[in-house]
C-alpha cells in the first residue's frame, strides 16, 4: 500500500478502533499478532530457501519462479519440471496454520506437554502431538559432528513403552510400568550417550537389552575425534571397543568403589542422563519409537543449541532422510 492511501486507513481504522469494546479490541490484537506471527514464519521459511536452493526433486539448480501457493514462493524446475517451494520433502510439508508454529515452538521450549501446548496456542490435542513429532523429526538431527578430549561415555535404562499402540507385542503391564524381571533386560530401551568436557553431547537409542561391543563401535567410532580419551565404567564392551578402535581408555572400576580418579569420573554423563530422565518424567512415559525425539529436544535444550522459537523452525526444516541432501 502507497504512503497515502495507507495514512488514511490508518486514520479510518483509529475512528473505528474508538467505538470498539474492550473484548472487541483484544481480538483485532489477537487478528493482527497472528498476521505478525505467520509473516514472520514465512519469512524464515523463505529464508531457509534462498540458503538452500535447488529442486528437491533431483537437485538440479535450474530453477525459476512460479507464482505463489499459500503465501510461499513456489519454484519449477527446468530439469525434471516439478514444482516445490522451500518446504517441498521436509517433514514440514503440509502443516498446515502457519501462523501457529512459532506461538507452538515457543511452547516446545517451555518443555509443555502435548495438551499443555494444544490449550496455549488453540489447537486440537491431536494436530498438537503431530506438530511436535514433525518439528523434532529434523530438529533432532542437529547433532556435533564429533566429541573430543575427555569423553564421558555411559548407557542407561527406560523400560520399554508401547504408549499409543494399538497392537502390543507383550502382555500389558500394570499401571506405573515394573519391568518383570530384576536387572536389565529385553524389557528396556538402551540410551547410550557420550559427552565431552565442553559439552557437546550425543546420545543413541542402541535397542533393547544390555548396549553390546557392536553397538558401541557402530555409535562412537564416526564420532570420537583421534585424540579421544574414553572414560567409562569397567564394563567389557568399552574396553574391547577401545582395544579394537585404537582409542585410549579410561576404565573406572565403579564395583570396586572408585568413581573418581583424578580427573577421570562420569559426573558429566550421568548427570545428563538424570536430568534427561527428570525432563521426560512431565510427559508420563513416552513411547519407545519416538525416544530419540524426546533425545533431541532435550539434548537442544539442555546444551542450549537451540534458544527461540526461530532457531527451533529452522532446524526443523530439513530435507527428510530419504532424499540425500538438497
Ligand atoms: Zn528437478
């Protein structure tokens, strides 16, 4: 709108602002933040966009526009000639209510629960627990590339959960969730996670049962840098691990009483995994699928890597993993 064509709307919408009552003017504000909030969220997606051009069909960056759909720049490829826009293959397509996802990211970062959140922003329980799972989908993936230095390295338990499905592969527990049998077994989801002194964190669900030899290898040798120092319990599977990667190790022999040697001791590992475990208890079990969700967006919470409702959009917006890159 021109300058002078828009001073007098303004002018008429102030007149017309007067007359209204108390309730009236707290929904035009609701009307015009809501505007504010789905501009905003459309900038940032166009944003991501312009960093990350080219068809996401087959890559190729012999692009051009072609016109609008639903306030996004959509783009036709001259190479495969589909069209997309920037949220075309990202777990992100086909959300709907735009002008809600900041106003619902916001409260991802408050850690509300699912029906928590759904009250805040207005949307159904259901819409409420899909957006969360489509937003930690690529959030979860931001992840260092690598741990360096002392490395804290330790697994821990949660019994497995089945909430939410509809065909349960064992019999049903009792409410509150005892496992069946003493000690560690099928019964639980194993979190291995690793944490370097500056840290930079990383976690794995490795399966059901006891982490083996296997597993830690296929966890921690793309990620400890060279000059690792790999501290853990006297467990035998890190030893062998380190034996076999050639990486120097730091066994604490906790059976025997030590957990600290100088300025070797898991404190940083297993303090993580206890507030993980005290984050997770609001949402009252989760389901063993969607564990390394919940990893990720606590472990960007607690490292702080992702600090408002912005940076949480965009690290949401990533190319799904079936489609290598962009
Ligand atoms: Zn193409």
């Amino acid at each position: 709108m021109k300058t002078h064509p828009f001073n007098q709307f303004v002018e008429r919408l102030r007149r017309q602002l007067a007359d209204l009552s108390r309730q009236q003017l707290a929904s035009v504000r609701e009307i015009v933040a809501a505007f504010a909030s789905l501009t905003q969220c459309l900038e940032l997606i166009e944003q991501h966009g312009r960093q990350h051009p080219g068809c996401p069909h087959c890559h190729c960056t012999h692009v051009h526009r072609h016109g609008y759909a639903a306030g996004l720049q959509r783009y036709r490829c001259r190479a495969c000639g589909r069209t997309y826009n920037a949220l075309t293959n990202t777990p992100l397509a086909y959300l709907r209510r735009r002008a809600k996802w900041l106003p619902y990211l916001a409260c991802m970062l408050d850690s509300k629960t699912v029906r928590k959140s759904a009250e805040t922003v207005a949307i159904h329980r259901n819409t409420s627990f899909r957006w969360r799972h489509r937003f930690l989908a690529g959030a979860s993936l931001q992840r260092p590339a690598q741990v360096q230095g002392i490395v804290e390295v330790d697994e821990t338990y949660l019994l497995e959960s089945q909430k939410g499905s509809r065909n349960l592969n064992r019999p049903p527990r009792r409410r509150g969730g005892v496992a069946r049998t003493r000690g560690i077994t099928r019964q639980h989801d194993c979190i291995l996670v690793a944490r370097d002194r500056a840290g930079k964190t990383l976690d794995w669900v490795t399966g059901r049962g006891p982490v083996s030899a296997c597993q830690v290898a296929r966890c921690l040798r793309p990620v400890l840098a060279r000059d690792a120092l790999l501290v853990t319990d006297g467990a035998r599977v890190y030893r062998a691990f380190s034996q076999a990667a050639g990486i120097a190790h730091k066994p604490l022999n906790q059976h025997a009483g030590v957990r600290v040697d100088g300025q070797y001791h898991l404190q940083n590992v297993n303090g993580y995994h206890s507030r993980f475990k005290a984050w997770l208890a609001r949402f009252r079990g989760v389901a063993s699928r969607y564990l390394p969700n919940y990893l990720g967006w606590h472990r960007a919470l607690d490292t702080r890597s992702i600090v408002s409702p912005e940076q949480f959009l965009l690290a949401a917006i990533v190319a799904k993993p079936s489609m290598h890159g962009r």
